[in-house]
C-alpha cells in the first residue's frame, strides 16, 4: 500500500488556527486542532484520496464545521464524534471547512510518524457512563472528563473504574 505523495494533498490554515503536538504511549505524535468561530481549515487534493492511503487519520470531538468542495461533492457538516477513518475517500479538489462553533480535533499525520499511522478506533461515553475496555488497552483521553480528570490525558487502562462526568472522546490505539 502506497502512502499518498505529498504534491496530491496538502492543507493550509488561518493563523488563528492553534496546533499543539503530543507524543503519546512514547511512540506516535498527534497534534490537537482547535478551530476558532469563522475561520477555515482548507485541504487541497488533486485527485480523490482513497481513504486506506489518506495522510491523515482525524477525529472531532468539539464544534461544528460547514464543508464546501469545490466540485460540488456534498460533505457533511464536521460535528463532534466524526472519525475520517470511517469516511468515504476524500473527493478531489479543494475542501474548505468552516467553524461556525468552536471546533477541536485530534490529527495523526503519516509524515510525523515515520510514514506510519496508528490503528485507531474511536470511542464516545456519554455523561455518567463507565468506560470498559480490555486490560492494557492504550485510551487518549481527548475531550472530556473521566472521574474528575479533564482530557487530555492518555491512560493504559487497568480495569479501574471510570465514569465520564460529561460527554468524553477517546482515541484507542493499537500497534
């Protein structure tokens, strides 16, 4: 499998836009994005990415955001809780996202990580919800609370009780 060339796909963004980068479990870097009301995040990709080799792996777990494609092709909105793993291949053109609510999201790069990404999968648990997962299970706690903790914090999970005192986004990762 081939990772997409960087000349196919890049993004700009406003200055406005905050990135702050993590390593986390000592191994993979992620950058936290948060995306102020009004400003725009803009993707520009000369061919459709199929999603297997998109360079990026994001999760949204604050906000809303308004997607235009220059195409024409019809994106739904970015909310809380949309994971790309689990979207259709990024069409070509260029795609402008559009806070119209404060958004945050958690990007892992390809480039930043050696050309690899991480297994991921997504996790939401809602207010007063506890959160069970396999012994070891390696969690980014990326927004929310667990037992008063505030995200973000990663935790290799040892079967202690957690209960989200809010509405919690969580990046599971598996090697």
């Amino acid at each position: 499998m081939d990772n997409i060339n960087r000349p196919q796909y890049k993004a700009q963004h406003e200055n406005d836009i905050q990135n702050i980068e993590y390593t986390v479990f000592n191994k993979w870097k992620i950058v936290q994005t948060k995306i102020p009301v009004g400003s725009s995040l803009i993707t520009i990709a000369k061919k459709e990415i199929d999603r297997q080799l998109a360079p990026n792996l994001t999760f949204y777990v604050k906000g809303e955001g308004i997607v235009v494609n220059s195409n024409g092709v019809v994106i739904p909105n970015r909310v809380a809780g949309v994971y790309s793993g689990n979207r259709p291949n990024h069409p070509m053109g260029v795609t402008k996202l559009t806070a119209i609510n404060d958004i945050e999201l958690w990007c892992c790069n390809r480039t930043h990580n050696r050309g690899n990404l991480p297994t991921l999968t997504p996790i939401i648990i809602n207010i007063n919800e506890t959160l069970y997962q396999p012994i070891n299970s390696k969690l980014l706690i990326c927004y929310g609370t667990l037992n008063n903790k505030s995200a973000p914090f990663e935790l290799i999970y040892t079967g202690e009780e957690f209960i989200a005192t809010n509405t919690t986004y969580i990046l599971k990762f598996e090697e």
